[in-house]
C-alpha cells in the first residue's frame, strides 16, 4: 500500500475518533469562529499567519524530505510575534514551543550561510 494513502487513512480514523469523542458540533463551532469577523484580533491574525508560515516549513521537510531553509527566516519572525500573542492569550506552551523554534531557525539559518549555502 502507498505511505501516503495509508497515513491518510490512519490520520482520518485517528480525527474522526477524536471528533467524537469531543463531539462533532462543539468543534464545528470553534471552526466556525474563523467566519466571525470579531475573532480576527490583532493576535488572532498574527496567530494564523504564523501557524500557516510554521506549516510551510514543516510539511515539504516532513512529508516531502526537502528543507525551504529561506522560510525559517519567516518562522523566526513569526516566532517572535507568536511569543507576543501567546502573552495576549496566556498560553506558556506556546511561549515555550516558539521559544524553542527560535533556536531552530536559527541554527538552520546559520547553518546555511556556514555551508557556503547564502541566499
């Protein structure tokens, strides 16, 4: 069987055992906020952009095994920024895990230049 098609199938189970369990309406709401032009706060929308900047970086290394290296300049300021609305919203989690990605851009960053790699 294609890796591909089999994590897909595994990751379908693996949702829709987790949206039952705490319950289908309740997550369509919170889903739902996204359409609510009240939710879009300064840090609601710094939050999003730079979940979808991390994802950028994250899904052609994992899934596709190759580095977009430049994007970690973007993640390193979205770090920063996530780390400020992670204090608007109170979540240390956050303030930990982009804390930690800061390092990891970074090194990636650093280690390119050192390679000889440039822009």
């Amino acid at each position: 069987m294609d890796p591909y098609l089999l994590a897909a199938i595994l990751a379908t189970v693996i949702t829709i055992v987790v949206y039952t369990v705490v319950g289908w309406q309740p997550i369509a709401d919170c889903m739902r906020m996204w359409l609510r032009r009240d939710y879009w706060t300064a840090y609601n929308t710094v939050e999003f952009l730079a979940w979808g900047t991390k994802a950028a970086v994250i899904v052609p290394g994992l899934v596709f095994g190759f580095e977009i290296w430049w994007l970690h300049v973007l993640t390193l300021g979205t770090s920063v920024a996530l780390i400020w609305a992670s204090m608007r919203k109170l979540l240390p989690t956050l303030i930990a895990f982009n804390t930690l990605w800061i390092f990891l851009s970074m090194t990636v960053i650093v280690r390119r230049f050192m390679e000889g790699g440039g822009a």
